[in-house]
C-alpha cells in the first residue's frame, strides 16, 4: 500500500511494518525508508520529504515526524519532531520526547522527557534526558550542546526530581533570546536552570543555578576527599523543589502555547495530527514532572526522620524546610491540575492570538517564519500572556 502511494522503500523484504500502522498517516510524498527499518504504533505518522534509516536501521515505535524530518540510525519511541530535524545514528529516544522545528541531534544520543525549540543543537555522545532547553534565533544563531555531554539526572537517593532548564518558556517561543552553549565533555547536576546567553566552559560540571544572562561558567574539579555518608537526607531542598516548580510552570505554559499559537498552523489531517502528537507528549511531560516532585516529596518523610533521630530538635530550620515542602506539595497537586486544565487565555493572550493570526494571513502558515516576523513589541504581549501563567503558579509554590 505505502509503496503505491509512492512511499521509496529499496528493500521492502527487509523492512517490517506493524499491523496497526495506518498508512494513511504515512505521506506519499518523497518519503523514503531504508533497509531494516522497522514502523510500529498506531499513532506513528510520517509526513512529506521524511527519510528513515540512511546510516543504519531506524525502529518507530508511535514516533510522530514532520515534513522533512532525517531519522538516521537508531530507536525512537513516542516522540514528536516537529519538522526539517536531523538525527545521526545510534539514537535511543524515548518518550516524552519533542524536537520543534529545525532541532538536531549528531550520532549517539540518547533522550527522554527533553523538549529542545527551534535551532537547538546536540553534538554526539550525549546524554540529554530531563531537560529542556531554548535559546537562539535562527540556524546560524542556535543554542548547542557539546560532545560527550551529561545531564545527571538520577541522584544517590534515588529519585528523579531533577529536570533542568536552559532558557525559559516565555520568552524562548518568541525566537528572539541569544544562544546557549553548554560544553562538551560537561555536565550538568539537575535540577538546574541556566539563563539565556551563558556558557559552560569544555569539562565543567555544572551544579547551581545561573540565573543571570551572559555569563561564562566554570566548575571545578574536586580535591581528593573521604568522609562520611549521610543515607536518605537531602540537605538542598528548597533549591531542588523550588526548581521543579519552575520548570513545570514552564511546561504549563507552554501547553497554553500549543493549545491556542501552534494549533493555528494546522493546515491539513497530518499537521493536525503532529500538532496533537505534541501536545500529547507535552500533557506527558507534565505527568511525569508532578509524579517525580511527588516521590521526592515521599522521600522527605524519611529525610527528617534521620535529621530528627539526629538532633531531637523538631523545630530545627532542617525539618521545618521539609515540612514546607511536603505541605507545598499537597497544594501542588491541585494547582497543577486545574491550571493544566484550564484554558489560560487572558487579554494579552488574546491580543497576541489575534496579531498572530494577521501574520499568518500574510505569511502563511510556516511557523518559523510567522514567529520570527514578530516585532518586538508585539513578542512583549506574548511573553507577558506565558509569564503570568508561569507565575500565578510559582508565586503560590515556591519555598
């Protein structure tokens, strides 16, 4: 069927198509899928100019792929390329996963939960997963990530309420914020967040926020050490709670982003069926953000258990940060799902729709370009619609 709609495939015994695959999400058009690929899921979609396993075999597992997307070599699981990416081999991308347009990635990576805007680069050799990251305005300006990079994102307590944030969601959409360079053979201890414009010099690992624009950072080794663990206590919590706050506010806003801004360039049964794909993964995203804060949270029963057996001292300012942030929680919960279920259109959202709206009429419906035509007073009313909705959420939360 996919080969008289025009689908190339060289080899057609070596290639395996699930039979829940619907060829009708699979586009006709220049799409071509090379020797030992394998196509499985009935959400996977494939529109025009795509071409799958060039270098080695490419296995799909409910990957959505925009126009003119290069997947190279490797495994890709439930993520969502929003068109004109690029993938080199020995890729393991999982779930939770979005490239928006024109992100990239060498050979070697792996991801999972990482979200990267337009223009974002990763070397090869990487390890991205839990994070998102923005930054650049155009290919030639882009935010990159180098060679043989780490993000940590398991801790020794075992929890995974790590995810980092280069660059922000409101004012990253708008494809106006310098460039973010992490790197290579770095690495960052998450959760961090690093602002727009900085650098993190070749062989630093990273462990604090930086907050502040255009900076270069420098992390030192460590001198030779020994001494005593400390099992099940965190000492760091108001910076690894208040973090993850941030970073799912970002993410919340973001959906409202998808929601009313991306669902404008929709044009046809595939672009609509993309756009959903990544405000699915999105929605995903989020779900997985609140169930990793809720673990770590678990975990700070525990924590001030031993500071307790330890000091005696219930009111110690230890505890009582613990406490906080266990009962922030609670409020964390029901404040995360009605503002995700919510519209989140104020007057300046709908402002900032209705001048979009006049670009695609006379653009059309090319999101980089639409986007990157905003003026930039009229990018202000867009940032300050995502800004608000990020902080009518962190002003409840933070610790």
């Amino acid at each position: 069927m996919l080969i008289k709609k025009g689908v190339r495939i060289p080899n057609p015994d070596s290639v395996y198509i699930s039979e829940d695959v619907n060829p009708d999400r699979i586009s006709g058009e220049n799409v071509t899928i090379y020797t030992g690929s394998k196509i499985m899921g009935e959400k996977s979609l494939i529109m025009r100019g795509s071409q799958i396993g060039y270098e080695a075999p490419v296995s799909l597992e409910n990957t959505l792929l925009g126009e003119n997307t290069k997947l190279k070599g490797g495994f890709f699981k439930e993520a969502v390329f929003a068109g004109d990416n690029s993938f080199g081999s020995g890729a393991q991308v999982r779930e939770g996963t979005i490239f928006e347009e024109e992100s990239n990635a060498a050979h070697t990576v792996g991801l999972k939960q990482t979200i990267l805007f337009p223009f974002v680069t990763l070397g090869s050799l990487i390890n991205f997963c839990d994070c998102f990251m923005a930054g650049g305005t155009s290919r030639k300006d882009h935010s990159e990530v180098g060679s043989s990079f780490i993000h940590f994102n398991y801790t020794p307590n075992q929890d995974k309420a790590t995810p980092s944030m280069m660059g922000n969601v409101h004012q990253g959409v708008m494809l106006k914020s310098k460039p973010i360079f992490l790197g290579g053979q770095g690495g960052l201890v998450g959760p961090v967040r690093i602002g727009y414009g900085c650098i993190t010099a070749a062989g630093s690992i990273t462990r604090k926020n930086e907050l502040n624009n255009d900076r270069v950072l420098f992390g030192g080794s460590f001198k030779d050490l020994s001494l005593p663990r400390q099992f099940y206590v965190y000492k760091n919590v108001p910076h690894i709670f208040n973090n993850n706050i941030y970073y799912i506010a970002g993410l919340i806003s973001l959906q409202a982003w998808y929601k009313h801004i991306r669902s404008l360039f929709a044009y046809d049964d595939f672009s609509r069926g993309l756009i959903k794909g990544m405000q699915d993964n999105l929605d995903l995203c989020i779900k997985e953000r609140i169930y990793r804060l809720k673990i770590f949270c678990e975990k700070l029963n525990l924590s001030k258990e031993i500071l307790f057996s330890k000091t005696k001292d219930k009111k110690s300012t230890a505890i009582l940060i613990h406490e906080k942030a266990i009962d922030k929680f609670k409020l964390a919960e029901k404040i995360f799902k009605t503002e995700n279920e919510k519209s989140n259109l104020n007057k300046e959202g709908e402002k900032f729709i209705r001048i979009v709206e006049k670009k695609l009429e006379l653009t059309g419906k090319k999101y980089i370009r639409v986007i990157q035509n905003l003026e930039i007073d009229e990018c202000e009313k867009g940032i300050q619609w995502l800004f608000n909705i990020e902080q009518k959420i962190i002003n409840k939360l933070l610790i």
